[in-house]
C-alpha cells in the first residue's frame, strides 16, 4: 500500500518537474468516480498534475489533490 500511496502523490524533488508512473495504476477523480490510469506526473507552477488516460482512451491532466487510487473491487 506505502509504495501505491507514493505512486498517486509524488514526492517533491529539488529540479525534477516530471516523473513516470511505472507501473501506470488505476486512479479515481474528485468526483470519485473511475478516473482510469495515471501514468505520468509533471509539475506546473508548484503543483503536481497527474495525466490520467479514460476508459475512452482519452487523456487528461488532473491536480493531486483531486486524485485518489482507485477502490479494489
């Protein structure tokens, strides 16, 4: 679980703006809902934004905060 938890909010790191997700996992957005799978954090403006790819294949870039792993069923 600790290495998941790390995976979904990154750890800041002097000069590193950008950071893989390897494996990519599965995630769920504020709206708590199956948010699909993070594979990539990038930083804008001190804050870490996760891109999330949609069961429809779509890609977006969700904040942190907004993210949670997503539930085992």
């Amino acid at each position: 679980m600790a290495n998941l938890a790390r995976a979904v909010v990154p750890v800041p790191t002097p000069n590193r703006d950008r950071m893989g997700v390897d494996p990519p996992i599965e995630v769920e957005s504020a709206t708590w809902v199956a948010g699909g799978t993070l594979d990539w954090w990038i930083k804008e403006r001190l804050e870490w934004f996760g891109r999330v790819r949609g069961k429809d294949g779509r890609q977006r870039w969700i904040n942190t905060a907004d993210l949670r792993p997503a539930k085992s069923e």
